[in-house]
C-alpha cells in the first residue's frame, strides 16, 4: 500500500543525544527585498549581509545551511497590519519595518523529511543509517499551504562529506511504511552546519555565506 505521506520538508523531532530537546528556534532576519519565497520546512542559509535565505539550489548547493526556516513576522506594506506566516511569499512587508524569521538552527536538531523514492525494503533503508544524502526538492514548496516541498533524495545516498543531511535512522510509522514505495519518514541532521563548532562545508573547509 503507498504512503501517505506527501512533502513537507524538514520537520524537528528531537535533538541527538541526550541534550534537552527544547525545539526551539532562533530570530533571524530577511532581507525586506528578497524575492525568494522561503516555506516552512525550508533549509536556509546565512548571508554576508546578515541575513537568511533558501538555498541556492535544489539539492541544497555549497554553503553551510544555517537550519530549518519555521515561519516569519512582518509588517503588511497595504494593510500596515502584522503578519504572522508560516512562509516568506517574497513581497508585500514594510519596508520600515524588519522580517523577522524563525529558524531550528541547533546544529544537533534532529528532522524528519520523506525520501522522494522507494528505498526497496526496510533492511535496505536501515543499511542507510549514518550515511549522507542530498535534498531531491529543497527550494520549492506550496504558496497555499506555506510548506516546503522537500524531500530526501534517495539516489544522492552516499558517503560523500559534502552532502547536506547525516540519515540518523528512519521513524517507525505504520501510515508510512511501505518501502517500496516513495514518503518513508527518514530520521536526519543537517550534515556540515554553519553552526556546528567549525562551520565546515565540503571537504571539511570554512563555510562562506551566500547562495
């Protein structure tokens, strides 16, 4: 039977270890002219300029991601009314005032995210544990809704350093547990934080911000 799960990006669902799971998430801020939508579930990054934006290509590309984009606070430029959103649609804030965004950025926040194919069986999907994986879909998602479209792409699984989620496990849910089918709940972290204690990329390098 498929799953039915469908994309919903990178949901927080504890941290590694044994560290307080408080899930909590840090303000940022958004450029007022960035025409990027941001969704929730999003993976962003840091920008020289000190602020945050989604990444700079579908599988997540080179720079070191900050976290997870949760959801944003601004000022509407037609109604001067606040606006609490789950998305940065990419316009309509005052520009006198700042977008704020909130963003999981511990570097041990532990995510959900669907794998985008079968991943065969679940001894197969298990033999996944602890390697690395790209992003199928990581910057798009639904105006409607606000959430990312994101999945775990599962032909990037590999050892490869510079790839951007650690596959920490895979979640056991009876909805969502045929895997032969594409919608498996995988259990990851973001591999090579900006936040991690040496803000490594690929290789093991500095991470640099910008898209």
């Amino acid at each position: 039977m498929a799953n039915t799960n469908g994309a919903f990006g990178l949901r927080p669902i504890g941290v590694v270890g044994q560290a307080a799971n408080t899930t909590g998430a840090t303000e940022y801020r958004i450029a007022t002219g960035n025409t990027n939508a941001i969704y929730q579930g999003s993976p962003v990054i840091p920008l020289a300029a000190g602020v945050i934006d989604i990444v700079g290509a579908a599988t997540g590309g080179t720079v070191g991601l900050l976290g997870v984009f949760w959801g944003c606070e601004y000022v509407s430029s037609t109604t001067g009314e606040k606006i609490f959103s789950p998305y940065w649609p990419g316009s309509g804030a005052d520009t006198n005032f700042p977008v704020k965004a909130f963003v999981y950025d511990n570097p041990l926040q532990s995510f959900v995210i669907c794998s985008d194919a079968s991943l065969t069986s679940e001894s197969a999907a298990r033999a996944h544990v602890f390697a690395n994986a790209n992003f199928a879909t990581g910057a798009s998602g639904s105006t409607t809704t606000g959430i990312s479209s994101a999945k775990l792409g599962v032909s990037t699984i590999a050892t490869t350093a510079n790839l951007n989620l650690r596959i920490m496990g895979i979640q056991d849910d009876p909805s969502n547990s045929d895997f032969t089918a594409a919608g498996i709940p995988v259990i990851v972290r973001l591999n090579n934080s900006f936040n991690s204690p040496n803000g490594a990329i690929a290789g093991g390098t500095v991470s640099t911000t910008g898209v």
